[in-house]
C-alpha cells in the first residue's frame, strides 16, 4: 500500500496540478522584501556618497586662496574692495554662494554692478561695473546722495565728486530718472545761450523749476516733456533780443505762458506780450523801465 502510494502521480485538483512553483517566481511577501531590500541597500550608498562628498568638500585644499578683481576700479582700489567684501563672504570654492557674493561686492561704494564667477581650483574672479556721477540728488528726507548715468540714485561719499561740477536734481520719490532725462534733453537747448542748469527740480504737482549757472531761474511751468521742450525752444530763440536789447543779463524767466514768457533783467522791470511760435519771433516786452 505504502508502495502504490509512493508510485502514485500527483495530485490533480480542479484541473491543475499541485506542484512547487516554477524556478525564478517567488511568492508576493518574498518579492516584496527583496525589492524593500535592495531599496534600502541603494539608500544607503546613496547616504555614503554624500557624505563622502561633503568631507571632499570641506578640505583645506578648496578654501578660497585668492579674489582676482577686474573692470572698473576708478573709484576704489582692489585692496579696498577685497578689505570691504571679503567678511561678507562664507564658504570654500564649491560652497560659496555666488549670489551672496555678487550683493557683497556690490554693497562696496561706488560699485554698480559685481558679476563673480569660479576659477579653479580655489580662487574667484569679479568683474565690476563702477557708477558714474552725472548729478546730484536732493532729497530733504534721506540727504543728498549721487545719479549714475542711469538714472539710478546711490550713495557714495560726496567729498569724492565736490570738483565735478555736477548739476542738482530734486524731485518725488522715484522720478530720478526722468528728471535726469529732461535735463539731457533741454542742455542742448540752452547751449547756444552760453548756459546749463546747475539744478532742476520736479514739484510733487509736475511743475519744473530750473536755475541756471549765471544765476538766473527758469519757471517752465507743467506739462509733457515735449511740451516743456517746445516752451523752452522758444525761449532760447528769442531771449537774445531781449538782453541785446537792454544789455542786462536774464534774472529770471516764466515760461508758464501759453503764447509767450515774461522775464526780469537785472536792473530792468519788463511787461511781456505773446511770443509767435516763429523761430523769428519779435522780443517778449514790449514796455521797460529802468529802476
């Protein structure tokens, strides 16, 4: 009996055989802990590398050992740049913030722009981009500080530029800029009477105010630039009339009129009359006296 059992075929139930599973095919829960496994295997590595290249990092062979500095340095020295920027910086060559480091040369006086970059294998290198004064800006809240050529207003010493001659804007917060561009527009307009402006003002209602470097004051009213233009276009074309006139010096001139301008010589009281738009136009008084 025991034998026949021994001899006996497999067992069939329900049409398939009962037999070990084929080579290769393991059950779920054995599947699951081998991929669990391998998971935490390549975790591990993973882990290692990065500590080991944190160690790699930190060694003394990848400390910054120089700053080489290049561009502008009219204004500053390298050695005073380095001296203002260098506490600022934190790091070696892979760990340094590059952006960090641009604000940090930046905040060094007079320097516009920093653009740092990476020279292996453990030095940095600036390429920088000094402002250049054009003017003076007035602020009664903040002080006086400088206007680059962009319009831009930053702070530097004022004792650097105190023989340069430059002219004083003033005007709201924010306007920098666009007072800086009429006074570029109107210099060409004032040059053929032998004058600039030493200032120009912007009130908070859009008035324009300018004084000129021979001491008189031009009220050139509101408007749009072109408008403002126009009216002191007129004006340059026609004033040498009126001085030739009365052989006085301007003192003051309001532009403010729609067809015309009133001004004050020294030593002259005049009354005005309208100016044509003509380049030919005749004087702007009609009626003087002499005090």
């Amino acid at each position: 009996m025991n034998a026949m059992a021994a001899l006996a075929p497999p067992a069939f139930k329900a049409g398939r055989w009962r037999s070990a599973p084929p080579a290769g095919v393991f059950p779920d829960d054995l599947r699951l802990l081998l991929i669990t496994t391998r998971l935490v295997l390549a975790l591990a590595l993973l882990a290692w590398l990065a500590l080991a290249g944190q160690a790699l990092l930190r060694q003394p062979a990848f400390a910054l050992r120089g700053i080489r500095i290049e561009g502008e340095v009219g204004r500053n020295s390298a050695s005073t740049i380095r001296a203002n920027a260098l506490p600022k910086l934190n790091g070696n060559f892979f760990t340094v913030d590059l952006t960090a480091a641009r604000r940090a040369f930046e905040s060094v006086p007079w320097v516009r722009q920093a653009v740092v970059r990476r020279v292996w294998p453990n030095r940095l290198a600036v390429t920088l981009e000094e402002h250049r004064p054009v003017a003076v800006w007035n602020d009664e809240a903040a002080g006086d500080r400088l206007v680059n050529s962009f319009g831009e207003v930053f702070e530097a010493n004022l004792g650097d530029v105190e023989d340069d001659s430059l002219p004083t804007l003033s005007g709201p917060p924010g306007s920098a800029a666009h007072v800086l561009a009429v006074l570029q527009r109107l210099a060409p307009l004032l040059a053929p009477l032998g004058v600039h402006a030493d200032s120009l003002r912007l009130s908070g209602r859009g008035s324009w105010h300018a004084e000129l470097d021979s001491g008189a004051e031009l009220e050139l009213g509101r408007g749009s630039d072109d408008e403002l233009l126009a009216r002191a276009s007129r004006f340059a074309a026609t004033l040498g009339q009126v001085t030739q006139r009365f052989q006085r010096p301007l003192e003051y001139a309001d532009l403010r009129h729609t067809d015309g301008y009133a001004v004050r010589l020294k030593g002259v009281t005049t009354t005005t009359t309208a100016v044509p738009l003509s380049a030919a136009a005749a004087p702007a008084t009609t009626a003087a006296r002499r005090p």
